[in-house]
C-alpha cells in the first residue's frame, strides 16, 4: 500500500461514525481512493447518497498524516481488510449481516499478528463492579486457556475485563484489549500500565483513529468487536444490566457461542449470568474444558472428560445389585447373595456370569468375591 491509499483509508476512518454499510460498499466499488475523492468533492452515486449526509459534518477535515504520525508514535498501525493481519475470518459473520457491521479498518497497537491471535481465542467479559468471586473465576479461566494455547480477548475495562487482561499476561499468554476510544488514548486511565503491557506482548485494538474519546454509543459499538473476535463469548459474572449482556446479544446473532458462569443464588452480580442460562441465551459452564467444548465445532476442541470411570459403569441395574451385595472381603454363596439384594438365584447366576467375563468377580467353585 502506498502512501497515498494509506492517507486514503485513514481519512475515511474518521469521516464517518462507524460502523457504515454504505461506505464501505462504495470502497469496494470504486476503491479507497476514488471513494476518499468521492466524498471530499461531495459527489457520489445516486445509490449512495446516504454517504453524504453520514460524512457531512466531518468531510472537509482531513486529518490522515496527523493520525497516522500519532499512531506511529505509539506504536500503531493502520490495517485494512487487504492486510495479511485482517482477521477475515472471524470479521465475515459481521459482514454477512445485513447492515453489514464490519468495520471498514483497524487500528492495532503492539507487534502481534490479529488475524494469528484471533485465530483460536475465546472472549471474557462481565461486570466492571466485579465481586471477589467474578475476579476469582475469570482469572482462572484465563489462566487455564493460557495454558491450552487459547488468546484472550476483552475489553480493557476495570472488572472482568482488567481481570482477564492481567491473569492472561500473569500466565505467559497472549491478549487483545478492544477499545472504544482512540487508538492512542488508555481508557480507563487507570488502566494505562496494563493495556502498555498488552501492547507489549499481544494488541490493543480501536476502529477509531487517535484522539477519539470513548463515549456509550462507541463502547456498544466496539462490543461487536469483542464478540466476533472469540470463538465464543463467556460471561463469568454480570449483574442485572451489565453491557456484557450487548456483547452476548451481538455474538448470538453472528452465530457465536455464549457461555456464562453461574454464580451464587443470592449475588446481585450474577443476575445476568443467571437470566442467560434460564433464558437459554448462554449455556451453563464452569471451568476451561467447558468452555473449550462449546467454541469447538460439533465437540471438535472439547478436552478428555477429567472424571475418572468406575469399574461398574457399564453395568446393568441387576448386576449392579448383585455386585454391590458381594462383600468388600471374603465370599458368598448364590444363595446368601440372593437374599442380600432380593433377587431370583437364577439372576444372580446370571449377572455373576456376566461379570465373571468382564472380570469384576470370580468364583472357586460354589462361593463368589470380588476381583
């Protein structure tokens, strides 16, 4: 990309609040730069006039070369959907809506590979007012999925968010921190040593170029992002009107997988979490196999079950019965045995066969005991 599509594509960044269908279906009509020209001049094609009223109050201020030596200066870069770090896959479900929500670029802050780091990562969010419990079970699970390989996506916000960001740096592991402000700005302030070190380690995020300040419209706007970024989206502790709720909403209609963690009957602060599962907007998960489960296509990701098997589980309820009237040392007859658990001497002949085969018991001659 030269310098002139560069300045073109960060001009259009600003020009219009995003996200915007028509804007984007006109650059890839006509390109970013015929676009750019398009609607400095104020002369679009009649099916777009649209643009203009969006671009109206923004279109004679071009400030490309000052937002992109400010993102320089921080570190950033421009990504466009021809760069090799555009993450189109997980962009496309944005796309395939029909007002279509994909952002038309990103500003990325730090040295990793988005489209790498959203390959295989899972979404956190919650609560800003998280509780000991909420900050507890998300930095767990982060630091479990950290372990399995996964990339953490959040939003950068104090709660949940924070909680997630720091476990997932605390274990060695990769993060992106999605803003809703510029992409040079750290907000929450207090947050400006944390999002410094994601930055150094995995991206800080914005469709908004340098200097824009987060307000709400641009923090539900930027919630898509998180969403579409994660295989899934897990709740781990939300009250009654927590914003993670918007960003379960935007996964499900996009197709991703909610999952969020219960949490105790009488917390205020797991109301949303609760409400979900009843609702059967998100499904019931507790720990970091779960959670790998419900991203996984079809159980494709799911892990081993950890609960060790029984001996007896394939057992049939009579042979059950008859193997738990064996006593734990010594031997008895088919006899005792029968009046032990109820049953016809002809059933309890047949289960101990059954399980003679399958080695749970055996037999030296007219008394059984266990293997």
């Amino acid at each position: 990309m030269d310098d002139h599509e560069l300045r073109a594509w960060a001009y259009l960044s600003r020009v219009a609040e995003p996200p915007n269908r028509a804007l984007a279906d006109l650059v890839s009509e006509v390109g970013v730069l015929e676009t750019a020209k398009a609607i400095r001049k104020r002369l679009v094609p009649d099916r777009f006039q649209a643009i203009l009223r969006a671009t109206e109050a923004r279109a004679g201020e071009d400030r490309s070369a000052a937002d992109l030596a400010m993102a320089a200066s921080v570190g950033a870069r421009l990504i466009t959907r021809d760069d090799p770090d555009w993450p189109a896959w997980r962009m496309l479900p944005l796309d395939s809506l029909e007002e279509s929500a994909t952002p038309l670029v990103l500003w990325a802050r730090g040295t990793g590979s988005l489209d790498a780091l959203a390959d295989k990562a899972i979404s956190i969010v919650g609560s800003r007012a998280a509780s000991g419990y909420g900050e507890h079970v998300t930095g767990r699970l982060a630091a479990d999925l950290v372990g399995d390989g996964w990339t953490v996506i959040s939003g950068g916000a104090y709660g949940v968010d924070g909680a997630a960001h720091r476990a997932t740096l605390s274990a060695g592991g990769a993060t992106v921190a999605v803003l809703a402000c510029g992409i040079d700005r750290h907000y929450p302030v207090g947050h400006d040593r944390l999002l410094t070190e994601i930055a150094r380690t995995g991206l800080v995020v914005s469709e908004y170029p340098p200097g824009v300040s987060p307000a709400k419209h641009r923090f539900l706007t930027r919630n898509r992002l998180v969403a579409a970024l994660g295989r899934a989206v897990i709740v781990t502790e939300a009250g009654a009107r927590s914003g993670a709720a918007n960003t379960a909403a935007w996964a499900r209609r996009i197709g991703v997988p909610v999952g969020a963690f219960p949490g105790p009957v009488n917390s205020a602060m797991s109301v949303g979490c609760h409400r979900m599962i009843r609702a059967g907007d998100a499904e019931l998960v507790t720990d970091s196999s779960t959670v790998v489960e419900l991203a996984g296509p079809i159980g494709e990701l799911a892990l081993i079950d950890p609960s060790p098997g029984r001996p007896t589980d394939g057992l049939t309820t009579v042979q059950l019965m008859v193997y738990d009237a064996l006593p734990s040392a010594g031997d008895r007859a088919v006899a005792e045995i029968a009046v032990e658990c109820g049953l016809p001497a002809a059933d309890v002949r047949a289960a101990l066969a059954a399980m003679d085969v399958s080695g749970l018991v055996r037999s030296d001659g007219a008394l059984w005991r266990l293997a």
